[in-house]
C-alpha cells in the first residue's frame, strides 16, 4: 500500500514536504559524478554526492568513504562512509545522505530497491528535537532513543502526518508497517495505532476505546476493524468498527 511522496499534504506536514521538494530540485542540478572529485582519504568523492557530503558536515558527520562510488538501482549512485552512513544518488530525487540507524532499517528493508525507494531528503532532527527521520520516495522512517527506527508510508503515513506527526496524540512509531486482516494494514505508536485497509481507509485507535478494542480481539475479534475515527457522544467518546460501535463515558 505504499506510495510514492505526495504533493498534497495536511497543513501540518508542510513544511517537511516543502524541505524535500527543495532538496530534490537543488540535487537535480548536479550529476552524481565530476571530473573536479577530490580525494578524501583513500577514495575520491565528487559532484553532487560531494556536495552532500560537504554540506551535511562532511568528515565529522560522515567519516572517510569506505570504498568509490559504485552503481545503484536504476540508473543511481552511492558511496559508503566509515561512520554507518551512505549517500544515494538518482537523477529523479537527487543526493542524500542515510545514517545510523536509519540507514540499518532501510537497508532491512531493502534499500533503494526495496519498500520505500530512494532518499529524499538527508537524515533531518524532528522538530521537538526528540528524533530523526528521513523521507523515501514511498514513505519515511522515524527513529527516537525510546522507539528505534520504523517505517511508516500510504495511508497510514497521511493519517498520523493529520495528527501531528510524532508531535500529536499518537507519537513515534513503535513498529514497521505491518499486515492486518482482510487485506488491511497498521502501525503501532507509542499513542496508539492506525489500521487502514481499501475498504475502510486509515483511522486511529487509541485511549479507552483502544483499550476495549483490544480486549475484544482487537481486528481479529468481533469488532473488526475501524470504519471511523474517535468522536463526541453523548457526554463521552465512541468509535465505529465493521462489527459495531464501543463508546466510552468518564
């Protein structure tokens, strides 16, 4: 169900949409590769990658490269450094770079030929300061101190970028993007869950609705999956589920 980055996005998730289409179109001024490369330690580093490389903080972020640039998938480039972290490069999105963590489940899941695509953007601080992310052609990955690196795209990725982000209600994602029943989809948050399938669409479940929910079976049980958000009723909250309605009163 992922797809690729989109271009119209909850106002809340703007500003990380304008930083990548920004990065993309400076990235697509350069080819991969020039004739002005420099030797940085035992390897040489040029055209867009080194520009990357020298404006994410060069040696002191990246460390030596590790090897030369090599090919990768459809028509990219790539070059490894001593400090886990790696610069891809593609004429359609640009280079970036990928660290740390973040690097390790991209590589997990498959790297530019896997689930989410190329780079792009570089590996960014979110804006509570709290952890990094870096967005993919077909998704992002999140990753703090308490939750690790996880992958999030699709629907799921616009329902929590609706929310805040790991700024809102449901926090940073505690798994990848994992199957549900009936065809359907879900990520945990430290909040909470979003369950998404084609004919329910995306929705988050959370709090004491969540908490009876997942008493029931959660969407194995009788409940089934969500077919609504959280809402106001009767002096209290309720939640729609293709086998029926929980509410919660305080």
């Amino acid at each position: 169900m992922a797809r690729p980055l989109r271009t119209h996005v909850p106002s809340g998730s703007r500003r990380r949409g304008a930083l990548a289409l920004s990065a993309v179109a400076a990235g697509l001024m350069l080819t991969a590769t020039t004739a002005g490369a420099r030797p940085i330690g035992l390897f040489e580093v040029g055209g867009a990658i080194e520009v990357e490389y020298d404006q994410q903080g060069g040696p002191a972020v990246f460390g030596d490269p590790t090897a030369p640039e090599a090919d990768a998938a459809r028509g990219g480039k790539f070059q490894t450094f001593a400090r886990n972290a790696a610069i891809y490069w593609q004429p359609a999105t640009g280079a970036h770079s990928v660290n740390g963590a973040i690097r390790d489940k991209w590589t997990e899941l498959g790297s530019e030929t896997g689930t989410l695509g190329y780079p792009v953007t570089a590996e960014q601080v979110t804006p509570s300061g709290s952890g990094r992310f870096n967005h993919f052609e077909r998704g992002s990955i999140y990753w703090s101190l308490g939750t690790a690196a996880h992958q999030v795209g699709g629907p799921i990725r616009d329902k929590w970028a609706a929310t805040g982000w790991e700024s809102g209600p449901l926090g940073y994602p505690l798994t990848d993007e994992a199957a549900a029943k009936n065809n359907g989809r879900y990520n945990l948050f430290t909040g909470g869950a979003v369950y998404y399938s084609p004919s329910t669409g995306a929705h988050t479940v959370w709090g004491a609705l969540r908490d009876d929910w997942v008493r029931a079976g959660a969407e194995n049980g009788r409940y089934g999956l969500p077919t609504s958000d959280e809402y106001d009723y009767q002096g209290g909250k309720a939640q729609d589920f293709q086998g029926g309605r929980i509410t919660w009163v305080p």
